[in-house]
C-alpha cells in the first residue's frame, strides 16, 4: 500500500534496457541496462545515478551478498556468475565455479522472481535445481538448473529462468517465495528447500507478470502492466499506475519503503506505508 499522497517519481531516464536491479545493505538500487552491457547505482541518499561497471560480461541479474559483494548473472558463456566489488574499478571481478547443490542451512539461496513460463516436471514438480554459485564471503549462493550451468539454448537464444526472469530474491530455508510467470498467468507461492530447491508450489492470482515482492504485512506487488497490490489472502487491494510499464518491483532505500520500478528506458519509484520483507 503507498503512503499516503504518495506518487510515482521519474528517478533517471535515458536508459535502453533496464532490470536486473538488486538493493545494497545501505538501501541504494543497482541494475543492469543489458543493451550497453552497464551497471548502475541509484544514491537514495545523494539522488543521484552513477556508473559502477562500463561493459561488464553481458550482465542480466544482480544480487549482493553479506560482504557487500555484487553478484552478477552473465549471459555469457556456459552458466557464469561473477563477483564484483562496486566501486573497486582496478580490481578483477571473480568467476564462480558452479558447484552440486548440497543441504546449505545457514547460506540465503538467490533465487529467479519469474520467468516466461514456470516450467514443471511430468509430476507437476518445480524444475530441479542441481547447481549452486557460492558467493565469496559464503553467506549466499545463486541456485541454478542445469540448463543454466550447461548454457541451454531455444531456437538460439538461452532460456534458463536465471536469464529469462527481470530479477531475482533471496529466501532462507524454510522461506516461502513468490514466482511470477507471464505465460502461465498466474503467480504462485512455493517453499524453499535447504538446498535452493523449491516445491510446495500454490497457486496465489490467476495473474501474471515481470516482478513481484511483498511488504512485511504480506501484502504483494504484482509488476504485470500496473502494479496491482494485493493482501496475502489474494484480494487486491490498489493498483499503483508507473507512466511505464515496469520490470521489475523491489523494496529499497534505508527504511525499505522506497519500491523501485525499473521500466526500460527510465527508473522509477514510489514510497510505501510498509517496508518490503513479507512472505507468503
């Protein structure tokens, strides 16, 4: 829900591709625009865009972990994942070697808001995720399929959900999460497992986009054209209108009441009553 007399801001514009986005420990917004390989930082604090990568390795989607540490997902290759240190420009960034998924209880995993389609096995099972991208500080890994690791292609193009979706989470074991698929048209919650895994899969809207998050109250951003807030019970509650449709929705700022809406040729975003951090 926003806060009150709350209207979405135009933060920077002139982009050609933007998603990706993760938010740092201090609040502030970094995301990729993929056309010109770059990677940006909005300051909450200062209002102001930089420039922290220019022409990084194909960069799609960011996390961070603990260390501070930015995780980059790269079109590149056969399954990579690096790290970088924002603002350590004369340092190399580190490729991640993908590992066996293994019982990881104390590690977040990273893990793909959505994809265009939320594909299943013959038993209706999510997709098995069998690969793990340790972060350098250990406190995290991107979970991944084989198609990612192995650099799967449809007609040519890669189409593993690490690539295909606008952005990614971080869940603890245990952790319910939300996954958004445009094709089904439908978003779902599911259960992750120790190691990255996710099932338990249910059906939460008979709707479906490029993003969502959820606010501390469990209510839930749904990125699909507008944004369409609804109560943890599935009841919508508002419909937030970006002058664009947006990629992406996640919670930054200090107080995590910043919902950034990266919208591919320009950023924007809106104030909310509640911190983002809910779950299902």
């Amino acid at each position: 829900m926003l806060e009150t007399g709350a209207t979405v801001q135009r933060l920077a514009g002139g982009f050609d591709d933007i998603s990706g986005g993760a938010v740092a420990a201090d609040g502030d917004f970094y995301f990729v625009d993929a056309r010109w390989q770059r990677i940006h930082r909005w300051s909450v604090a200062e209002r102001r865009l930089s420039t922290v990568a220019d022409a990084p390795l194909q960069p799609v989607n960011l996390a961070f972990d603990q260390a501070g540490n930015l995780l980059v997902v790269s079109y590149a290759g056969d399954g990579t994942v690096y790290a970088l240190k924002p603002g350590a420009s004369d340092v190399e960034p580190t490729v991640l070697a993908p590992q066996a998924a293994a019982r990881r209880p104390g590690l977040a995993a990273i893990l793909p808001v959505g994809d265009w389609r939320l594909r299943r096995t013959p038993d209706g099972a999510l997709q098995a995720r069998p690969h793990h991208y340790l972060s350098p500080d250990g406190s995290c890994y991107v979970s991944a399929t084989r198609g990612f690791v192995e650099g799967a292609t449809s007609w040519g193009v890669k189409d593993a959900d690490l690539l295909r979706a606008f952005g990614l989470q971080r869940a603890r074991p245990g952790d319910r999460v939300y996954l958004t698929g445009e094709a089904d048209v439908a978003t779902w919650s599911a259960q992750v497992g120790e190691d990255g895994s996710l099932s338990d899969a249910r059906l939460f809207v008979d709707q479906g986009g490029e993003g969502v998050a959820a606010d501390v109250d469990g209510n839930v951003y749904l990125a699909a054209g507008e944004v369409y807030v609804y109560d943890r019970s599935g009841t919508l509650l508002e419909t937030i209108h970006p002058p664009a449709r947006p990629t992406q929705v996640i919670f930054g700022g200090p107080d995590r009441r910043t919902l950034f809406l990266p919208a591919r040729d320009a950023l924007y975003a809106v104030r909310t009553r509640r911190p983002g951090g809910g779950q299902p």
